[in-house]
C-alpha cells in the first residue's frame, strides 16, 4: 500500500495544529509574560539551531532570504501589537479575530502566484467548495469563545495583526518554492528567529528606556527555575510546531490550507480539556464545525 505525496500537506499540518494547542497549554499553565516568553524562547532556539547552520548547503536564490528576513520582521511586529491588544482588550478577543488570517493568505498567495488563478476558474464548483471549507473554517474558528464581544475597536486594531501574519504565510511558501526543501526549512527557522528575536528585543529595550513606561518585562524579577523551564519547553514546541508547518508549507498549493488545518489547535486543546475533566467555556459545535470544514477542505484539495 503506497503513501500518497499529495497528503503530506495535511499530515504535516495536523501536527503543526497539535503542538499549536501545546503551546496554548503551556502559556495557560506556566502563565510566563508573553514578551518575556518570546525573548527567552527564541534566544534558546538560535542556541539550538546555530550549530548546524555549517552542515546545509543553503539556498542560492536571495528572493529566499529577502521572503524570510520580511517574516522575521512582519512577525515580531504581529506578535507585539497582539499582546498590546490582548492587555487592553483581553485575549478571548484575539484569538476570536486571529483566523481572519486564512482568508487574508488565500489572497496573499494569489500576488506570488497569479496562474493559480486560473486553475481556480478553470473548476468553478470545486474553488467555490474550497473557498466554503476556508469560510466555514474561519466562521466556527471564531465562534469557539462566545463570551466576548467583537467590537469595532478591536477588529480595528487587530486588522494589521490579521494582515501580517496573512502575508506571511504567503512569504514562506514563496521563499520555500525558492529553495531545497530541508535547506529552506532549517535556514526559515534560524534566519527568522533571528531577525525576530532582534526586532523583538528592540521593542523591548525601547519600552525599558521610556519615562514611566510599565515594567513590560523584566529579567531580574523572572529567574526562577519555573520561568526558564517554561521558556525551554516553549522552544521545544515551537521549534517542532515550525518544522511541521513550514514543510506542510512546502508540499501544499496555496499556504491558506495550511493555516486552515492549524485551526484545530483549539479543538486538540478542547478534547484535553474534556479527556482531564478540566471545564472550560468553549463551544464544542463550533469545534466540531472547525473539524467538518477541514475534512471538507482536504477532500476537495487531494
């Protein structure tokens, strides 16, 4: 019995989704500062990852590195504006308007590769299922958390958060169709964990040297072994959650079905909750509704 390449795309997601909802796990039992977890996380990463940047042959092409260096940049930028979002507004909020990425990518894409399409029109039923499967994915996606409320404020706010990371999706599937394969995902993971941990680590020292500026994040106060602990296992996760996603990057057509998949995350976390007996307020029919889209969309997309 042959394994079929055409559902690589979809392996790979599922557990880029899986270690996706690890990752909201960790951050809800360890509750370490978000900025903090970000600094730390990816300076251990880089630790990681350096030592074998001399052992690939890296890729040739530099429209590769201009694509990830502006992931780098377009994510630190992302991530900070949400968690300024998330204090003022609450985090329910967030993660209610965060799969408006989906759409935003299936757009994005279409600016790198426009003959795609006419693949589209050339099968008119089967694009309008695949683009329900997104829709239907990003509605009950956001439906999981029903006690808050979507205001025009945080849709305004978070507007260039959705974009950002809608486009980003975008640049890695254009650097990584620039690239090998292992080559382009280890130097994606590495070239923007630095250029992130860089712009990240500016904001932050940015903030520190404001007058009367809040403690943001705060080093000499967050050495406990807890806090470090939090910040390995949080390197673990994603660096494991990257190498899924960005493979599955690589093998799709259009990165929105990846970004698509990963929206079961929540679901993964929902069943943990219901498997330890931990009662939680999410919607479990929207979760279901997250899962009915996303057969859908594989069916249609293999």
């Amino acid at each position: 019995m042959s394994f079929d390449p055409g559902l690589l795309w979809i392996v790979f997601a599922l557990f880029a989704g899986i270690f996706s909802g690890a990752m909201m796990l960790l951050n809800q039992y360890y509750q370490v500062p978000g900025l903090l977890m970000v600094l730390v996380s990816r300076g251990i990463t880089i630790c990681v990852l350096l030592p074998f940047a001399f052992l690939i042959d890296w890729p040739d092409a530099p429209v590769y590195y201009i694509a990830v260096a502006m992931t780098g940049v377009l994510a630190s930028y992302a991530d900070i504006r949400m968690f300024n979002v998330a204090a003022k507004l609450g985090g329910g909020v967030t993660s209610r308007l965060v799969p408006l990425l989906v759409p935003a990518t299936f757009i994005f894409w279409f600016f790198f590769a426009p003959e795609q399409i006419h693949d589209y029109l050339a099968a008119p039923l089967n694009s309008l299922m695949i683009i329900a499967a997104l829709g239907g994915c990003v509605f009950f996606a956001m439906r999981l958390k029903t006690n808050c409320t979507i205001s025009a404020e945080a849709l305004k706010l978070m507007t260039p958060v959705i974009l950002c990371y809608g486009f980003n999706g975008a640049l890695a599937k254009l650097a990584l169709n620039n690239a090998p394969l292992h080559a382009g995902v280890y130097g994606y993971m590495l070239i923007q964990t630095v250029v992130a941990l860089s712009v990240t680590f500016g904001y932050y020292r940015f903030q520190r040297r404001k007058k009367n500026a809040p403690d943001t994040v705060s080093f000499r106060k967050s050495k406990s072994g807890r806090m470090w602990l939090a910040c390995a296992l949080a390197s673990f996760i994603w660096l494991v959650h990257m190498v899924f996603k960005i493979y599955a990057f690589g093998f799709t057509d259009n990165p929105a079905y990846v970004n698509t998949v990963v929206l079961l995350a929540p679901l993964w976390v929902i069943l943990f909750y219901r498997l330890t007996g931990y009662k939680d307020n999410a919607n479990i029919s929207a979760g279901l509704g997250i899962l009915a889209s996303t057969i859908l969309l594989v069916l249609l997309t293999v």
